[in-house]
C-alpha cells in the first residue's frame, strides 16, 4: 500500500512520505508534527529591520532627525539672503548686468533640439544654458548672517551636529542584546 514515490524531508531528516499509506498512528502524528514544524520555519517572517536596513535604531534616527531639522532651521533662520542684480559684475563694473545674453545657448539648444530631439550639440547648448542661468542667479545673491549671541550660535551648531551624528549612528547595525 506504500507509495513508490516520496518527497524529500528537511536537510538530514528522513524524506516525507506523501501517500501517509502508515496505518500506525504515532508514525502518522510525527510526520504531521514534522510537517507542520517545516512549514512554520518556512513561514516565519524576518526579523524586523531598523533605520538603514540595520537591526535597531529606528528610536536614535528620529531623534537624531528632530535634531538635525530643529538645528537646520535655526541655522537658516539666521541667514539673510538679498540679491544685487549685478551678475557679479560681468558684463560691467557698476551697471546691472544684462540676462538676455544668457539666455541665447539655451534658446539655440531648445531650438535645435526642436529640429532634431537626438542632436547631441542641441542637448549640450540647452544643458549649458540652464546651469548658465542658474548660476548667474545663485552669483547675484548676496548672503550674510545675522547677528546673533555666542550661545545662541553654538546652540544651533550643537543641535545640527548632534542630529547628523545620531542619523549616521543609527544607520550602523546595533549590538544585540
């Protein structure tokens, strides 16, 4: 009444036996107990990660983030930004600065593109003309820091610091234990 055919068990265990053609039933409770104890092992979900794919520190990352944004916002709240509309005094000492000038790769490279969508040259003229643009805005600005006290400064720097280190200690695996 044996099967001819059986499947095979767990790693040096003894290969189940599909049809069950054993009559006795403490054979039959033991290859089901077996089987149902393989099954869990199969099913048993991973260990739950933290921050960074690590076991652990998904506590240190938040905190260190609340950190890092609170000490990141009183930095930039200090930070004056004006702009001076010379682009940096290229294209004259004392007038304000032209910007049409810098707006001609970009119109040729758009407009060739318009001709060719693949033409490399198009590509590299729109491309040069936006970093062209951008840069001729971020050198305009005129950036200073307000006055402020020494605690105040250190305070800022501390909590910006401090935030940064536990972001990047969270991302190390923890110890276990």
């Amino acid at each position: 009444m044996r099967s001819g055919r059986t499947i095979p068990g767990p790693i040096g265990g003894e290969p189940y036996n599909p049809g069950m053609a054993d009559l006795d039933p403490r054979k039959q409770a033991q290859e089901l107990s077996r089987l149902v104890e393989d099954q869990t092992l199969t099913t048993t979900p991973p260990p739950a990660r933290g921050a960074g794919g690590t076991p652990g520190g998904v506590g240190t990352f938040f905190l260190g983030l609340l950190l890092t944004v609170v000490g990141g916002y009183l930095v930039l709240n200090q930070v004056q930004v004006t702009s001076s509309f010379t682009f940096f005094g290229l294209w004259g000492w004392s007038r304000p600065a032209g910007f049409g000038l810098t707006l001609l790769p970009l119109l040729i490279g758009v407009g060739v593109l318009f001709f060719d969508g693949k033409s490399k040259l198009g590509w590299i003229l729109t491309a040069g003309g936006v970093l062209t643009i951008l840069a001729s805005i971020l050198m305009s600005l005129s950036i200073r820091w307000e006055t402020t006290s020494l605690f105040n400064t250190l305070l800022m720097f501390v909590l910006l610091a401090a935030g940064l280190g536990l972001i990047a200690r969270s991302l190390r695996p923890y110890p276990a234990g």
